[in-house]
C-alpha cells in the first residue's frame, strides 16, 4: 500500500480532493441542508484539501509530509516584503481594474467597495486587518497545503513552470466549481482566466518568497478580502479591463521568476 500511495500520490491527491469536496458540495446543490445550517457542508468541503493530504501522510508512512509542508510557513524579518506583497498585490489589481473602467468611460461611476462595506467608512482600517488574520486558519490553511505546499512543487518539476501553475491553476478552477454553482457562479471562460491568473499570481509569490506557505496563505486570504470589500463589475468590458491588468501582473512576476531562475534553483538548493 505504501509503495502505491507513493508512486501515484499526485493522482490520488487530485481524485480525493475533488471526491471530499464534491460529497459536501452537491448536497448543497441538491438543497439537502437548510440554509442556517450551510457553513456546515461548505466547510467540511473545503477542508478537502488538507484533509487528503492527513489520509496520504497516513498511508504513506509520513514518505508524504504534511508536518514538514505546514513548517514551511514562516514569518520574521527576511520574509516580510513577500507577505506585504501576498497581502496587498492583489487587491491592488481589482483597485486597479475599477479604476481604468472608470477612466476609459466604462463604468459611469468610479465605484471602490461593495454595498455594504461601503457605508462603514475608515473603521474599514480597523476591521480589514481584524477580518485577514483570524481568517488565515480557515481556507488558506485548508487549501494552500496541498495546492502549493505539496502539489505545485511536484508538477512543476515534472513538467516546468508555466505547465505546472497551468495544471494547478485548472484543477484549483475545477475543484471550485460546485461550491460556485451553489453560490450562483456558473462555470464561464472569463471565471476560468480569472481564478487561473490568481492562481499563476499566487504561485509566482510562493516560489520567490522560496516557497513559504505562509506567503500562499496570505495571498489566499487576500483574496477572500478583495471579494468581500472590494466592487467587482459584471459588466464585459470591465472584466476584460481586470483581466488585463492581472495577466500582465503575471507576466511581471513570471519574468521575475525567470531572472531568478526559479523554480529551478529551488530544486538545486
């Protein structure tokens, strides 16, 4: 069994992950639980992730390391500008989005934070960082162990740098999908780029903070902040706008990593 486990351990991450998630998410879809009690299955989705990789360290004899992946997550002094930037970069980039939309006369207001949010003012400086730290031991670390602690470093040795965060990117799209139908998100081309650009962005940070999980989980959260607080249009043309502005946030860090030549002298090292 152990040899197994090892041999096809990315297959068999992949296929339980999605299997947990997708249990506790089509009952929500099928509308088997009352609406009061819905963080119930929604939680126990996404903790798929981590979950799957507890089952692996288990089966393999700890040859899969969970212990060691969450050790990654460091903090101090020498960390600190890749955490500022997992905090900030993208929410800077959906604040860059609706601002161009607004420029170019696609959008008729220059709208910043959701209903809402909108109408608390600057206690939003207080109750942001309130929101973003509590928040890093929910879906960051449910997720970002097994996307980027333990998958993406697997695939992009085998295959690059650009084929691994695109097969991550997809799976992470994937895996989402039923917990968005729920959600009334369905399943769109643009939806795809998107979360596929925030998945390229939040692998480029990792490998340059040198793969500190931390830095993925602050980029994770950040997300959540963009979209509790931050407006975003559902309007074509503005989300085109977005798109571009995040891919070529992208492409700025890929070729960062490239001078760097990252991930390949991590793997060195």
């Amino acid at each position: 069994m152990k040899e197994f486990v090892v041999r096809h351990q990315l297959a068999l991450f992949a296929v339980l992950t999605l299997a947990i998630g997708w249990l506790w998410w089509v009952q929500m879809v099928l509308g088997l639980w009352p609406e009061e009690y819905i963080i119930i299955p929604s939680t126990l989705g996404g903790l798929s992730p981590i979950l799957t990789l507890v089952i692996l360290q288990r089966l393999s004899s700890r040859e899969i390391d969970l212990d060691g992946i969450v050790k990654t997550a460091k903090v101090g002094r020498a960390y600190a500008p890749w955490l500022v930037v997992a905090a900030f970069l993208l929410p800077l980039i959906f604040l860059t989005g609706n601002v161009l939309s607004y420029a170019l006369g696609f959008e008729p207001t220059l709208v910043i934070l959701n209903p809402g949010p909108d109408e608390l003012g600057w206690a939003l400086l207080a109750i942001v960082p309130i929101t973003f730290f509590p928040g890093l031991i929910t879906s960051p670390l449910f997720e970002e162990p097994g996307w980027r602690g333990f998958a993406l470093p697997k695939l992009q040795a085998m295959f690059g740098r650009e084929i691994g965060s695109l097969l991550v990117g997809s799976y992470w799209w994937l895996w989402h999908q039923m917990s968005n139908v729920y959600w009334g998100l369905l399943p769109s081309v643009a939806g795809y780029l998107s979360m596929l650009g925030q998945s390229f962005l939040i692998d480029s940070m990792y490998n340059l903070s040198r793969r500190n999980l931390l830095v993925a989980m602050f980029a994770h959260q950040a997300l959540f902040i963009t979209f509790t607080y931050l407006y975003r249009s559902s309007l074509d043309v503005p989300i085109a706008i977005l798109l571009a502005v995040m891919w070529a946030a992208v492409i700025g860090l890929r070729l960062l990593e490239r001078r760097r030549n990252l991930p390949a002298a991590l793997q060195e090292s």
